[in-house]
C-alpha cells in the first residue's frame, strides 16, 4: 500500500507546545512549592506532627480541584491550538476532502478524557507528597539511627514534589499533542503513524530504536516496560508523523 505522510523531514515535534510547556510547570510548580511551605512549617521527622501534615495536604489537594480544572483547560486548549496550526500548515498537499475531515475531526472525547487525566495528577501532587512524608515518619520511627537523614529527606520534600510536577507537565503537554493528532489523523482514516524522535543524545535508546518505525494506532509497543505511543511515555519528547492510505 502506497502511504503519505505529512513531512518526512522534520526532525522536531511540528506541534509547537513549547509554551504551553513552560506555562504548565510554573503553574505546577507553584502546587509543589505550597506542598514543600506546609510541610517545612513542622518539625521534620515529628511523628505527631505528621498525621496533621497528612491532612493538611488532603485538604488542598481538594481544594486544588477548580484550579486544576481551569488550569489544565488553558492547556488543553493552547495545545489544541497548535495541532490545528500544524495540520493547516501540513495539509495543502492532501486532498480537499481529507484536508476537511482533519480539520473538522471530533476532539471532545479526546479532550474530556485528558482533562480529567489533568486534573487527577495536579491533585495528587499533595497527596504522594503526603504519603512520602509519612512513608519517611515510620522509617524514622523503626530506625531511631538514620532519625536526622530521615528529617532531611522528609525536608526536601516540596523539591521532590516539584521535581515530580515538572515531570507531570513535560509528558502531559507533550501526551496532549500525541493525543490529539491521533484524534484527528483517525478520524480521517489513519491507521498508524510514523515513530520520530527529537534526533539528538538525550534520547533514550529504546525509543531510538523506534524511530522510523510504523505503529498502528490501535497498538502502542511497550518500552522499557510502560505501553504508550510516541510522545505519551514519561519524558518522551518523540511525536507520531501519521501515515495516510492513497
């Protein structure tokens, strides 16, 4: 079968998300920072200290919930933004009527189902910090020697948070874009894509070995022992070019 591609050359990501990108770990990042001001505000490694600690940080993190909503709706909505550029940009060459179902594709489900993704993560910044302090308190507890190493860990915790939203907000930009091609490029008849990476050293060497490959939509590989399609793995920065039949 004779495929077409939309621009083999590109060698990044032609969704422009960078932005969006940057937005997304400040916003997130201002979570991790209150998580690590509620924490430092009792004694580290106090275990009386710590089932307060662990509610307080239940309490915002449903009390994150609108924000989260209205936060990832920004997101969500830049990053559509940008796919749709980037199918109009990437689109004159394919026919009239296939260039309309692109760009007229549905989305909602796809985005209903990453916003609620969104939102479940930016609330559980608090909460596995929670779980981590109090993981770090029964430690200490069982070992009375590593007490100060432990009240140190249990210290870095807001770092750790926010080494953990930064992480969030990297793969989920990047999730999005994927998300959404795949929403459009199936909806006008795509049945897989193109693995591409970024092409320098960063990139992992399991997923270097992907690239050029063709992937079926309805069959993400696994890598490294998580499942997920080009630019939906934790800190992967490849995109799917999507194939279309003749």
């Amino acid at each position: 079968m004779h495929v077409r591609t939309t621009d083999r050359k590109k060698r990044r990501n032609p969704v422009r998300t960078s932005r969006a990108e940057r937005e997304y770990v400040s916003a997130l990042s201002q979570v991790a920072q209150q998580v690590g001001r509620i924490i430092n505000g009792f004694p580290p490694g106090d275990p009386a200290a710590e089932p307060t600690i662990s509610q307080m940080l239940g309490r915002y993190s449903e009390a994150l919930n609108d924000w989260a909503v209205r936060t990832a709706s920004r997101m969500l909505r830049d990053v559509n933004a940008q796919d749709l550029a980037t199918w109009r940009r990437h689109s004159e060459q394919m026919s009239l009527a296939l260039r309309r179902e692109i760009l007229t594709a549905p989305t909602g489900n796809a985005m209903r189902g990453l916003l609620a993704i969104q939102v479940d993560l930016i609330k559980s910044i608090p909460t596995e910090a929670a779980a981590r302090v109090h993981q770090l308190t029964q430690e200490g507890l069982l070992e009375s020697t590593r007490a100060s190493e432990i009240a140190k860990e249990i210290m870095r915790s807001g770092e750790v948070a926010e080494s953990r939203a930064q992480l969030i907000a990297r793969t989920e930009v990047s999730r999005t874009a994927a998300t959404l091609t795949e929403a459009r490029a199936r909806a006008a008849g795509s049945l897989g894509y193109i693995w591409r990476t970024s092409g320098d050293s960063d990139v992992r060497s399991s997923h270097h070995r992907m690239n050029g490959q063709y992937v079926r939509w309805d069959s993400p590989p696994t890598l490294d022992k998580l499942t997920g399609h080009a630019g939906c793995l934790p800190n992967c920065r490849c995109y799917p070019e999507p194939v279309f039949p003749d």
